[in-house]
C-alpha cells in the first residue's frame, strides 16, 4: 500500500464506428499530460480510456459492413487502443464496454437505481438521433428544407415509438442544483457550467433508459426484451474500470469517486446531469470535477505536401513526431477552447519554439560543456544578479504549473515553461559565455552551469507533454531515472558539478518541408 494521494482519471470512450481521428487523439493526448503531471508530482495515478461500443448506432454501422456488431467491435476497437499506444499515452487500462466486467457493473448500478424506486416501465414517443445517441425534445430540432429533421448538434433524427423503462430524472433537478451551488468545481471550465445550470434551472424530464427495437446493448435485468440505453451502460465504464461492483475491492477503494473525467463539450450534459443524477440515486460518491474541452477544426487546407491531407492521427504524429503533436495541440489551443490546426501552424510550434528555442539552448550549452568542461557539470563560482533571476525564475515553475493543472489549464502551464526557455536564451546571449572561455573561464563555466540547471527543471517539467524528448534532454544532463519526478524541482535536485555528462545529442530537430515533386 502506498502513502501517494490516489488521482484517478478518465477519458471519454470513443464510439469506435469510424476510424480514431483527431478530436480522439486530442483528448486522449491531454488526459495523458494530465495523468503523467500528477504521476510525477507524486499521486498513485489511475488512467482509464477505452471504446464505447453498443448501440445503434454501432449496429447501423456494422450492418451496412455486413458483419454483426461483435465482429465489427472487435476489428475497431484495437485500432483506438493502438492509437493511443502511438501516442505515448500511459493509460493504466483500456476498457470494451463489450467486455463480461462491464455488463456485471452495468446491471448492478441499474439494479440500484430500481432499488431506489427510480426506474419504472412506461412507453416512450419523441425525437432520436442515432448519431448522438441522444433524445431530443421537439423543440430542439428543426425540420430543414430538404425535409430531414435536425438536432441541436445538427444530425438527422427519426421518430422513435416504443415500451420503455424510465429513468426518474426530474427528481433530481434540485439535488443537482444544490449539488453544482455546493461544488463550484465540479463543472469546468466556467462557460460550461453556466450552461449545465442553466439547462436543469429550465427543468428536467424523465429519461428513456431502454430500447427494445434492436438488441446491441446490456440486457436490462430481469427484462432481457429491453436492452440499456447506451448512455447508461457507456457512463458507468468509469465505475467498471476500477472495480465495481466490488465496492469492496482495493481498487474501488482507493479511486473512487474519480477526481477528473475529461471529456468533449458537446457531452457535457450526459456527464454533469444524466452521471451524477444515476449515482446519486444508486446511492454512489460522485466524480470530483467533469472538464469539457473544446473542438479541433482543421483550417480545411492541405496538410502537408507529401500526405496530402492529412487528419487521421497515425499520419499526423508519423509526419511531425509524436511529442511535436502532442506540444502543438497542448500549446496552441487555449485547453477548454475551440482551436485550428494546419501544416503551417505545427511546423510553426515545432521549429520556433520546440528545435529553436529549446533545442537550440540545450544544444549550444550542452556542447560547450562537452567542449570546454571536460564533458562534466561545471564547478560555478559566485551567482550574479542574472544567474540568481533566472534561477528563481525556474524554481517557482512548479507552483505556477500546479496551479494551471488544477484547472487544467495546460497552455498556461506551457506558456509559463517557455517563457522561462526564452528568459533562458536572453541570459545566454547576453551572459556570452563564448566571450568569456577566454576572458573568464570561471565566469563562462558559472553561466554554463545555471544554463544546465535551468533546462533541468525545464526538462522535468516537459515529461508530461513531450515524453520522450524531455527523457532525452534528462538523459544529456546526467539525470538518472529516480532524479525526475517534481520533487527534485527547485532547489531539491540541483544539479552536482563534477558529474561526468553523456555525449549531447540533439532533442528536438526542425521540421524540414519534404521535397516537392
Ligand atoms: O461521444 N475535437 O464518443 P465520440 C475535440 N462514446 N474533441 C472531439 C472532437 C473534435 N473534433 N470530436 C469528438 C462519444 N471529440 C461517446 C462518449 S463517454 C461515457 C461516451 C471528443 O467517439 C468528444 O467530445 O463521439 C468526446 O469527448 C470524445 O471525443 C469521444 O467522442
């Protein structure tokens, strides 16, 4: 048993009936940074993702590829799992919702909403959109002149009359109010949860919980006629993941209720209405904060000349490099906002701040060190004034980005690392310690070693978001694999002169354009 505070966190699951794309990889790759922050500020991480893979919407799919559902979850669902393997991802699990454990946890907490006098039996007539898996009332969908009516979110919906079990969510209207006025975080970023509270202030109707038209989905108990609405069983994956329904078992134990469900904004409701609404009334703890994120728009303009168009995610992160993806999304788009992305945008990112700004500086000093130092940490005489500023400068980047992680702010996180990097190469242009070998060694060997200890703390801070290249800038400095987590920042793990230095190599290439034919 560990002393570490347990984190548990999750991702949506991905409806596997297309291939991955890049709102997946963005969501998965942000989920990670935020699993790996914590991991290295010393929590005992849980990590959950995974594919949500009943209901009509999958059977439509499979049907028209002329397998059954089975079969067409079990080629789709490997290619999201691989996906976010190719990402760097560190997920702890990757849950089916096809999976034995996932029916047992998903009757269970149905079974405990019965028990709770909220389910019953009734007919249900209204408005569905098999794309959203959602209900939607009238009101909300619009008849368009080419005669298809549209939900809220813009995708054709159909007439839906059939027996029904209900879910009682309309007596859960003041709970949930009561419940967002006494956690103001459990909804981020604030935009959202205006929205949520809004939407339950306007009232809440029961909900349909079972379909009985087609038969992909976890069987009702008792009532094998009804299959569960996919939501439900969807929901509850994140109660699956870690156990339940052995709420006895040390896994359940330790992480729940979870602290972080990331997911999209156009499933906020489901998480922060429907979510709570189903464990309040099986009488579960609920999930300490529910982050919505914003959308990924390609600019609509050709990738890259040598892909072509390039948005699925295997190609993005063969064609730039997995950590210059994963830096891009996190820095370029403001986490909780709607963003772009296009070719030159990544190459951008990449070149100015990731091979120019970082790559440069460890290159430049690091070489120096090999050169001039005899491939060790160099002694350092007396700090001056600019050494001692750009010391603290980093020193407190820790605080500034726990508190950014907090909330999840990420680019803010990644603004503060960088604008550290640039603090880093004005001290080392103005310091000029190419100047100094001949004039003043002890000087030069003095900004050389402030330059390393500042790409440290940079190099640790930067796990989270770009892996591998951080861990190869880490490897150049000496740092031994117990010398990285967060409590070695500041002034904890300085680095020791004398310690010999491998060989530097270079962390961050630029991006060259291929040759055009
Ligand atoms: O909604 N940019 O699955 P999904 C950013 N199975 N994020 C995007 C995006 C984009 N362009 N497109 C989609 C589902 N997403 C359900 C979830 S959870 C119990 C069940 C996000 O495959 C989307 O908001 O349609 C969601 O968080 C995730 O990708 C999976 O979307």
């Amino acid at each position: 048993m560990t002393d570490r505070p347990a984190y548990y966190i999750t991702t949506a699951i991905s409806y596997p009936n297309g291939a991955p794309h890049i709102g997946h990889a963005y969501e998965v790759i942000a989920t990670d940074a935020l699993a790996r922050f914590k991991r290295l500020d010393g929590y005992d991480v849980f990590f959950l993702t995974g594919t949500d893979e009943h209901g009509q919407k999958m059977q439509q799919t499979a049907a028209r590829e002329g397998i059954s559902a089975r079969e067409f979850a079990d080629r789709q669902a490997p290619r999201f799992a691989a996906m976010a393997a190719e990402l760097n991802c560190s997920n702890d699990d990757f849950i089916r919702t096809t999976e034995p454990r996932h029916a047992a946890a998903s009757q269970a907490i149905w079974e405990r909403m019965a028990e709770a006098g909220d389910i019953y039996k009734d007919s249900y007539s209204g408005w569905y959109s098999v794309r959203d898996e959602a209900y939607y009332q009238e009101n909300e969908t619009v008849l368009g002149d080419d005669g298809v009516r549209r939900g809220p979110q813009g995708t054709p919906v159909e007439w839906v009359e059939e027996e029904s079990y209900f879910f009682r969510l309309s007596a859960y209207q003041e709970p949930l109010l009561a419940h967002y006025r006494d956690n103001p975080a459990f909804i981020g970023p604030d935009e959202r949860r205006n929205e949520v509270v809004r939407f339950v202030e306007g009232g809440l109707r029961d909900l349909s919980i079972s379909r009985t038209t087609f038969d992909w989905g976890v069987p009702v108990p008792g009532d094998d006629r009804h299959v569960m609405y996919v939501w439900v069983d969807a929901l509850t994956n994140y109660l699956t993941g870690i156990g339940y329904p052995d709420t006895d078992s040390a896994s359940y134990k330790r992480f729940w209720p979870a602290d972080l469900h990331v997911i999209g904004k156009d499933i906020i409701r489901f998480h922060t209405v429907y979510w709570p609404a189903f464990l309040m009334s099986a009488g579960l703890p609920l999930p300490k904060r529910v982050y919505g994120h914003g959308f990924l728009f390609n600019r609509g303009e050709k990738m890259s000349k040598s892909v072509g168009n390039v948005i699925d995610p295997f190609a993005l992160s063969e064609t730039y490099g997995v950590d210059q993806l994963r830096y891009f999304f996190l820095r370029e788009v403001p986490f909780g906002q709607d963003g772009n992305y296009s070719h030159d945008a990544i190459v951008g990112r990449i070149n100015a701040d990731l091979a120019n700004d970082l790559g440069n500086l460890a290159q430049r000093s690091l070489s120096m060190i090999a050169k001039h130092c005899e491939g060790r940490v160099p002694e350092y005489g007396a700090f001056s004034s600019a050494d001692e500023e750009i010391l603290a400068a980093a020193d407190a980047l820790l605080e500034t980005c726990r508190k950014a992680i907090e909330v999840q702010a990420l680019h803010t996180a990644l603004a503060a690392i960088f604008q550290v990097v640039a603090d880093a190469n004005r001290y080392f242009a103005a310091s000029e310690p190419w100047a100094l070998r001949k004039s003043d060694p002890e000087r030069m060997k003095t900004v050389l070693y402030v330059t390393a200890e500042v790409l440290r703390q940079v190099g640790i801070l930067m796990q989270p978001i770009t892996p591998a290249a951080a861990g190869r800038l880490l490897s150049i400095l000496g740092l031994a694999d117990d010398r990285r987590s967060f409590s070695e920042l500041a002034g904890a793990g300085r680095l020791s002169p004398g310690g010999a230095l491998p060989k530097p190599e270079p962390v961050f290439p630029r991006f060259v354009e291929p040759e055009t034919e």
